[in-house]
C-alpha cells in the first residue's frame, strides 16, 4: 500500500494516499507527479551523457559538472542542486583543462572535435523532466570550442550559440513545481538594453553596423551566427550558418513548464523562452502551466516566442503552425528591439504562430521600434516613424510582422497587463499600428487604450480604482449613486455630481436632485449632453480601492489590462494616469497631475479607445464594426438558421472557431447574420472577395427587424481543412469603421482504427462487456481523452447477421464493432471473439459407497469391473447459477475393486447433456468420480488390548486383524493419544487446505498526513534556507493522529508488516544534511531510536481474538507507525500542499518455518 505526502511551504506538507495493494482508494487525496524512489544516480563533475541506458531513471546534478546532455532517453528525471555551469568565454575557467567524459560526449552527438558547451542540451527525441534545488545559473557557450580524444577542451569566442536550456526539434522539456530557481542564459548573451539599438553600444555590439544600430556582440558573424535562446533553440556543434529558409536547428522542441522559478535570458537575437536566430518560438507548442517566469529576448527576439528572422533568408520554420499557451503562473516578459514581449518574430508578414491565454497572471512589454531613442524619444538620423507604421506589440505581432487574424485567444480567468510603443498593446497585427485588432475574447473581459498625444518620457505606473459608490436616500428612495466630476480646460477643480444608472437620477455636489425630463428618452439625451459638454468622468481620490496597477514605459503609448468580474469590483472603473513629464501636451490645456478614465465592462468583450483629455470619459472609442448577431457552419443548406457545427459557442467577442464536418463531407455551409440599421452600409467579404448580402426579417423582443445574411458554400473536395477569414466592416456617409475578422477553421474528422479488448471467454452466463483499448492511426497510438474511449458505442454479429445491439453471452463465435464519434475525428474498429462452451464434470454420485461381505467380495474382486445397477442422484461441476440441464448415462461401475477409498474409483460411460442450457456446455462422455468399498460391518468385531489401539478383525472369527493396507483397520486415538475409542472412518476430501488454510482480512487506516514547515533564513552564502535562529524553523502536524498509519488484523493468522516513507526525489535530502526532506517511521510518537522502523524491520501483527461464544465478534489486532519529517525544504513559500512523497506499508503473512 502507499500513501503519498505533499508540502506547501510556509504552509505546509500533505501526505496524499494511494493504496496499491487494497482494493479502493480513500477520497480526496493528491497523487504526486514524481513516483517515490530512493534510488538515484548522482554526478558531480565532467561532462555528463544521459542515454537510453538512463531510461526512467531519477538523476542528480550536483555542482561541478561541466555540462549535461540528454541524447535519446525517455522517462529521465534531472534535479539539479545549485549547480552553476558557466561556459561563456570571458568567464570559463576550464580552458585548456581536461573535462572527463567531453569527448564521449562529442562522439556519441557525431560532433567530432567540437565541444557541446551547452549546459543543458536534450536532443535526439528525448522525453525529460527537469527540477531545481537552490539556486541554478546555466551559462551557453558557443560551437567554436573545441575537444581533443584526450578529453582536452578549448574555450572559444567564436561560433554560434547553444540556448542555456537547449530543447531541440523532436525532443521534449517538462520543467516541474520544485523547490529552487534557474537562470539560464543563450549564447551570446549581451548583458546590455537589448529592447533598443539606440544609442549605439559599440561595447556590447562591436561587430559590423553598430554605428545603425545593427552590431553582434564579437564572437558572432553577422547574419549568420549570433545566439541561443535562455531555453529553447539553439545550433548545434556542426551548424555553421543560420542563414536559410531550410534551417531548423534554432526552432526547438516541445517545452513544458508546470513550476518553478524560471529566469531566461536569450541571447543575441535569440528569445527568453522559444526560438534560436532565425528559429521559431517552437515546432510544437510552449506551455506554462505554473511558476513564476521571467523571460527576456535579445534584440530583435520575443521574450516568449520567436527569435530574429534573418533577412532575405527568414526559416520556413515561422510560416509553420505552432502555439504558445499560458495557462497558469505569474509570467512577466519583456522583448527585444521590434518584438514582442510574448509573440512573433519581426519581418514575418506570414506568421503560423497561435497564443492561448487561458490562465495565470502575465505581463508583457514589447521592445521599442528600430532606431529610437528611449532617452531623449528621438530615433537615429534618417529613421522615423509615422501614425500608421509598424510597431511590435506587447503580446502578439512583432514589427512589420502580421499573424493570422483572431490567432490570439484570451479566455477568462487570465490577468494580463500589456503595454507597447505602439497603438494597440495586443494585437496580430505588426504592419500597421493604427489598425484595430482581431482578437478573441472568450468570457472576458478586456480594456485596450493608446494614449499617443500622452506619451510621457518616464516610465509611469498606471492604476486601476473603483469607482467610488455611496448610498444616498432622495425623497426616502435609497439608490447606489456613481461619483462623477466634470473637466474644465482650465485645469481648475471640476464639479462633483453623483449618478444612479439604473434610475437615471443625477444628483448634484450637495446630493439634491438635479433637474432632468420626465420623459425618459429626453431625460437620457439630457444626461448624454451633460456628461458630453462637461467632460465628465469618475471621481477618484486617495480613498479609491485599487484593483491593479500597469508600468508603462518611457514614451510607450498603449497598455491593455484584463478588467475584474464586476461582481467583484463593480464593473465600472477609474484608470489613473500620471500626468509627469508628457512629451507634447494638449495645446492650450493645462493637465491635473492625474487624469481617470472611466471605463465601464459590465458585459463581455473587448473595449478599444483612445485617451484624451479632456473628453467625455476621456477616452474615444474607436468605430469598429458590429458583430454578428449569429455565425454558424452547416453541413448542408437546409439546416442553416439552427444550431449548427459552432451554436453555443458562439460569442460576440469570440473571433476565432474550429469545426469538424464528417471525414467523407464534400462541402459546407457558411452562415453569418446580423442586424441592419437604418443609414448603414455593410460589406461582407470571404478571403477579399465581397458576398451577397441577402435580407430577412425577425422578430425580436416583440419588434419586426431587418436581418442581413451571407450563406457560402464551401467546398471540401480534395482538401482536410480551409482557414475562412470573413470579413465585416460598417460604414455610413460620414464614418468607415473598422473591420472585424472571424477566423473560421473548417476540418474534416480524422479517421482513425481501434483496438478492441478480447472478448473471448468461456461461456458464464453473462453477456460480454466490450471496451476500446486504443486509437490507432496506422500502427501509431493517437492520445486522446479517457472520455472518448468510454464514449464508443458497439454492434454484434454472428454467422450473416450484423448490427445487433443486444451484447451475446451464448456460447458460439461473434463479432463486434466499435465506433467513436467525437467533434474532432471518427474511429472505427472490428474484432472477431469466441464464446467456448463452459466444461461440465460429474463430480459425484449419491450411492458412491458400496459395503460388502467378505465372502461376496472373494467372488468377484478379480473380475476388473463391478456394476453400480443404482447409482442415485448425479451430481454436475460447472453449471452457472440457476442453470440446469438434463444429464444421461449408460453403464456405471467400480473400475478399482480394491478395498477402500479412490478419488477415480467409479466410471460413468456415454454421458450425455440436454435441454436448452446445453448449448453453453459440453462434457466428456466418460466421466470418473470418486468411490468407496468397504467390507460389511456385519461380522466384524474390534479388540483392544491393555489400552492398545482397537484392531478390527473381519469376520469375527478371523485368527488376525484386517491388514494395515485397508482404510478402516484400527480405530482413532482421543485427544490423548489414547486409542479409547473405535468407530468405522468416515472419509472426506478437502479442497485448499482443510482446517490448515488461514483466512486474512486487514485494514490500513491513514492520518490525514498534511505536514505545515515554518522557516526563516535564506543563506545568501549557500543560496539555500537553513533553520532560523532561536529554533524559528519547525514542522507541525505530529500530534499521534495526522501522521499516524494502523494496520489492523482480522485475521485467524499473525501477519508481519513494514511502513517505509521514501521522499519524492525532487524533495529529498541526497547528501545526508539537512538540505531537503527527511522521514522516518517509529512504533511510537516519539522520534526514538529503540522504536524506529528501518526498511528492514518486520513488526508482527498478532491475530484476532476469536469470540467467546458463537455468537460473538472476536477482537482485531492493531499495530501503529508514525511519520516524522525533518530538514529543510528548499523552496519559497507555497500557497496549497503539494506531494512530496508516498508511505508504503508492505503486509505479509508470518513464515512458519
């Protein structure tokens, strides 16, 4: 059995339960990512090689390795305890030093006599999983070092650089929750301002172009060599040139991040996390699951994403399909000149990246556009930058850079702060800034606003606030009132008004009503004219509740922020910007010191707008179209107006959809509506190509309106997918909105095979219980959700017969058809499975025991056979319950005329079965069971001597007793072993051991096993926490009942039992000291040596105590083992209790030697 144990920290440790060897599992309880295992392999020095040798191995790295590779090795897990490789040239101290295992290591890569000077490198269609202990710092090297056979290594400047963490194309990094922190640094790596090439820095960029802002740092040849990512991609040791539409070595694997403390740092046009030069963020997919990242890129690189596409020459890599996702942990970015902070590279006008933000808290800043100078806002002479030129953004498209329309997905429960030079914080759009974004927003909430004429020259924090709300009783009404103020130009104070929404009242300063129509729609066009021609928007003071806050950057001009659920905060707020150091302020305005923008989301989508003061709310909206009203796919023309492929999922502010039409489809339908307003111009166009708009009338809410539609047919012949862009944009005579862009992915369903469980059993009167074992495409299994298995319906057949739906459970041969139809693909499979006839015995008969006189015996004991002329009732092994046939025989005889007994002493010849159970059966037609002769007791006499046993003579007159071969010739002894007693034997068989076999029953009861650890000192000397000083360090939850396992029997059997705790490998100590978790088992709780359980240790259960009369219950045994932990978890404070560990108890039966 096991039971596993968790910690947060200062908060606390829990010990989760997972039985093994017991027939359930408690409810509730955490299963640990890492099985539990005490034995590891450690290095501590040379250059270390992983291969499949390693396979499902726990290995440890300790300080003094030179660098580690994974080449080929799957299952492999790596905790790495505050190791630090440094292999940059200026700081590598192992030139000219002889590296053990180097040249093994170059060897086994096909690298001949180039060094791998990469920290971590995984290569080879690796599967890793990676953990930290104290703090980790993974310096890149470069490709130019060199080895010797003897191991001889040879620093060099020269060549292109390997990503601290390097994943390459094939191969997978699964960064786990542990309990330290890594810094992990590309080659290249320039310790500089790499989010602006202005000032020139011929320090840090002294090769070639500088003085353009376009230098590498030395060491780099221009357009050729230059970085690798923090982790990600970089070259390898025969790279020699990036340059090329072919080159795939800077676009990495798949990674993985679910925890952690993450710092990566690209270098020279190399991402934070993701791509090499001219590499892509991946050739997969990037994941962040949780910990808490930092990610910043090189010039010209995203922080999370792509790295810098070369010129002329960009990767076909960054046209491919691939994903960023980000779905838990608190990310912070920032990207290099021209890129974004998570997104795509610059110059890639065809970008196949997708970013899902589904979750976690996540900040991103783009770099600042080519040539400008974040200092004085100037840009290098000849260089500049117009409204509508490209600029990158802080999460989506990097400069002169444009991704596929609504490839960007944010869903609720994301927290993003973006901000950007450019006009729009989030968008795919790199081409031009002043084009309104196509973003989806699925049950979301988002604010984006540019602030061009507010741009300041220093880096400003912006704050979110609450708008301020007072109950106020008018004319004894109590309503909720909104605190507004008016702007006036001058500067000076405005007026306080306070506005109820619902019942639009306007109360003045002094809280008396203010005169408005009776007439509803004349009273909201009077507000509307108030709020207009004040400038009215939110009161905010000291006293605001902040929500949030965003830093924009020194002459940045936009931020998008995710805005709260409003029932949280409102849904309406004040956004307060600093009014310091703006670079052009409004001519013939005077600024306050802040300015609030009130911003109002208390429905779902996307608010696009640009602040100015002093204005209405200070903020115009951009014009941007009107969604549709309805936007569905349809298998066939007919059915458009339903519900079709996309129905409820359908969102106003949700761009972007995936269908599936069947894999044999030919076509399908596009259906789009919306509402048409009276003055207004729609054009709809598909791929640029403008469709017809057709009109209907609806009723809605009891008013008859005008509806305009487009329905496309779309052909699917000789295709499995087409991406749709359909476009909407509105227009009157006086404005042309922006247009807005859904992303329309049709697919045809995969078509995959299924492996079927045997169904082949021996007939048990039930019917077959069929099942999927696996989705097949080809011979390769597709993983898919357990839900899908469990989904797939099943049909029968037997001889010419198919579909039946009715499960058989008659004995004959089937087959069964398995389907599984989900919205993504369809699976078929068919497997053929017997049902045997079940075998029956004759296990006895009833007149099994034939007595018989000596002098009758004598007359045929040779004659070989003797007929049974009755032989009673017989008796069948094998049917199943409640079934029952009709049994037949012919002649049934003795077949050994011996005296006693045989268990094969009677033959039944010709049995035969019928009825109509007998289909299921079958059975031999000659059948032995078990017999007995005895001589008659008639003339038999038992005699005893002086207490001797009683010998038995037959007949009476017999002058000695019946031989010692015959089964019944003396009588039993009584409990004293006295032979006082004589009875004729009665014979009986047993089957598993008779009155010898113990019966076990027992129990394992678990404490809750959550453990709470308080520490206080972090060393700065040994990067590791160590016990407080005055005993402030300590573990809780030892009180006898949380950390305690009972092993309870119940059985008529001593049993011997062991409990072993093992700590996770991530968590625990692996050099003896107090660094790391510690458990130990005692039989009492108390940590003392003469009750501790060491792993070999047996501790006997006794057995139950039998009940004292019939009736009664008896009494279990019960044995307890406690759990204590000690030593220090390295790791900062958690918030929930993670696993750390398992307990196994290992119960036995009792040798009895």
């Amino acid at each position: 059995m096991k039971t596993r144990f968790g910690k947060p920290l200062a908060g606390a440790v829990a010990f989760c339960m997972v039985l093994v060897t017991v027939l359930a599992i408690p409810f509730g309880f955490i299963f640990s990512t890492f099985a539990a295992d005490a034995d590891y392999i450690t290095f501590s020095s040379g250059a270390v090689l992983i291969t499949p040798e390693h396979n499902g191995k726990n290995i440890l790295i300790q300080n003094g390795v030179f660098s580690v590779t994974v080449s080929g090795a799957t299952g492999v897990t790596l905790l790495f305890d505050g190791v630090t490789m440094d292999r940059r040239y200026s700081q590598d101290t192992e030139g000219g030093n002889q590296i053990d295992g180097l040249w093994d290591v170059s060897s086994a890569l096909g690298w001949g006599t180039k060094a791998q000077v990469c920290p971590l490198l995984i290569t080879n269609a690796s599967e890793v999983k990676v953990a930290f202990r104290g703090t980790n710092y993974f310096y890149a090297g470069v490709n130019g070092c060199t080895v010797t056979s003897g191991d001889v290594y040879t620093k060099s400047q020269s060549g292109g650089g390997f990503a601290g963490i390097q994943v390459d194309s094939g191969s997978t990094l699964t960064i786990e929750q542990s309990n330290g922190s890594v810094f992990a640094y590309g080659g290249h790596y320039v310790a500089a301002n790499n989010s602006s090439n202005n000032p020139s820095d011929s320090t840090h960029f002294p090769q070639g172009g500088e003085d353009r802002g376009y230098g590498s740092p030395a060491g780099t040849t221009n357009n050729k060599l230059a970085g690798g990512a923090g982790i990600g991609g970089g070259v390898s040791g025969t790279t020699t040139t990036s340059d090329g539409r072919g080159y795939v070595q800077g676009t990495p694997g798949t990674i993985i991040i679910n925890g952690g403390e993450i710092h990566a740092y690209g270098g020279h046009e190399a991402a934070g996390i993701g791509g090499g030069v001219n590499g892509a963020a991946t050739s997969t997919s990037i994941t962040v699951n949780g910990g808490t990242i930092e990610a910043y890129g090189g010039r010209w690189a995203a922080g999370i994403g792509d790295g810098d596409s070369l010129p002329d020459n960009p990767s076909n890599q960054f046209s491919t399909s691939y994903s960023v996702n980000i779905t838990g942990g608190k990310v912070t970015t920032v990207g290099g000149v021209g890129c974004a902070g998570i997104g795509c590279t610059d110059n890639e006008d065809n970008s196949g990246m997708t970013i899902n933000l589904t979750g976690g808290s996540i900040t991103a800043h783009s770099g600042y556009p080519d040539g400008f100078n974040p200092s004085d806002g100037t840009y290098r002479s000849g260089q500049s930058l117009t409204e509508s030129d490209p600029t990158p953004a802080g999460i989506g498209a990097g400069n002169k850079s444009k991704m596929a329309a609504q490839s960007i997905i944010i869903k609720e429960g994301t927290e993003i702060i973006a901000a950007s030079f450019g006009h729009y914080s989030i968008t795919e759009n790199g081409l031009n800034q002043n084009q309104v974004p196509n973003i989806s927003l699925a049950q979301c909430r988002m604010y984006n606003g540019r602030f061009p004429n507010l741009v300041s020259t220093d880096e400003r924090t912006f704050r979110l606030l609450e708008a301020q709300r007072e109950e106020i009783d008018v004319d004894g009404v109590v309503g909720e009132y909104i605190k507004f103020i008016t702007q006036p130009e001058g500067g000076t104070g405005g007026t306080v008004y306070y506005y109820d929404s619902d019942r639009l009242v306007l109360l003045n300063a002094d809280k008396t009503l203010h005169p408005l129509s009776d007439d509803i729609s004349e009273r909201r066009a009077e507000l509307l004219a108030l709020f207009e021609e004040n400038n009215m928007t939110l009161y905010a003071d000291d006293t605001s509740i902040e929500i949030s806050t965003v830093i924009a950057r020194k002459h940045f001009k936009s931020i998008a922020i995710t805005l709260p659920d409003p029932l949280e905060h409102g849904g309406v707020y004040a956004l307060e910007i600093p009014t310091s150091q703006i670079l052009n302020p409004p001519e013939g305005v005077t600024l306050p010191n802040e300015i609030y923008i009130t911003i109002t989301a208390l429905t779902m989508g996307n608010i696009w707008g640009e602040i100015d003061y002093p204005f209405h709310y200070n903020m115009k909206l951009d014009a941007v179209s009107a969604s549709f009203e309805k936007l569905d796919v349809y298998p066939n023309a007919d059915s458009a107006g339903g519900n079709g492929l996309i129905g409820a999922k359908y969102s106003e502010s949700l761009f972007a959809y995936t269908v599936y039409i069947e894999h044999d489809a030919t076509e399908a339908y596009l259906y789009a509506a919306f509402l048409i307003e009276k003055g207004e111009k729609y054009t709809i166009k598909l791929g640029n190509v403008e469709q017809e708009v057709l009109t209907t009338t609806a009723t809605v809410e009891g008013e008859t309106v005008t509806l305009g539609y487009v329905l496309i047919n779309i052909s699917m012949v000789n295709t499995t997918q087409k991406v749709l862009e359909l476009e909407k944009q509105d227009s009157s005579d006086t404005v042309t909105a922006h247009s807005i862009i859904y992303k329309i992915t049709i697919n045809r369903k995969a078509t995959y095979s299924l492996s079927l469980k045997d169904l082949s059993k021996t007939y048990d009167g039930n019917s077959v219980v069929p099942s999927v074992e696996a989705v097949l495409n080809g011979s390769e299994q597709v993983t898919v959700p357990a839900e899908d298995l469990k989904s797939a319906t099943f049909t029968y057949g037997k001889g010419t017969t198919s579909g039946l739906t009715e499960a058989p459970k008659d004995a004959g041969s089937y087959t069964v058809t398995a389907t599984i139809n989900t919205e993504t693909y369809t699976a078929t499979g068919t497997a053929s499975f017997t049902i045997f006839k079940k075998q029956l015995t004759v296990s006895r008969i009833e007149k099994y025991l034939l007595y018989v006189k000596s002098s009758e015996y004598e007359k045929w004991k040779g004659q070989g056979t003797y007929k049974i002329s009755d032989p009673g009732a017989i008796f069948l092994s094998g049917l199943v319950k409640n079934e029952s046939v009709t049994l037949t025989h012919g002649d049934v005889y003795y077949n050994n005329l011996s005296i006693g007994y045989s268990a094969t002493k009677i033959t039944l010849d010709d049995v035969q079965i019928s009825g109509d159970a007998a289909k299921n059966y079958t059975i031999e037609p000659t059948q032995t069971v078990f017999g007995q002769i005895n001589y008659s007791l008639v003339g038999t006499i038992f005699r005893s001597e002086d207490g001797e046993k009683w010998d038995k003579f037959y007949p009476i007159d017999s002058p000695e007793p019946v031989g010692s071969a015959s089964a019944d010739y003396h009588s039993p002894t009584d409990e004293n072993g006295k032979y006082t007693l004589h009875a004729e034997y009665v014979w009986a068989r047993t089957q598993g051991g008779g009155e010898a076999q113990a019966v076990y029953a027992m129990e394992i009861e678990f404490g809750a096993m959550y453990f709470n650890y308080t520490k206080e000192v972090w060393n700065t000397d040994s990067m590791k926490y160590e016990k407080a000083e005055n005993n402030q360090s300590y573990w809780v939850g030892f009180n006898g009942i949380n950390n305690c396992v009972t092993v309870v029997n119940r059985s008529n059997a001593d049993i011997v039992c062991n409990v072993k705790p093992e700590i996770s490998f991530i968590y625990a100590s692996h050099d003896g000291g107090e660094s790391g978790i510690v458990a130990k088992v005692y039989t009492k709780n108390e940590a003392s040596a003469d009750s501790l359980v060491e792993e070999s240790t047996e501790i006997t259960v006794s057995k139950a105590t039998p009940p004292e009369t019939v009736m009664g219950k008896g009494e279990a045994t019960r044995q307890s083992f406690y759990l204590f932990l000690s030593g220090n978890p390295q790791s900062g404070n958690t918030e929930n209790y993670i696993a750390v560990g398992d307990m196994i108890v290992t119960v036995k039966k009792k040798s009895t030697d």
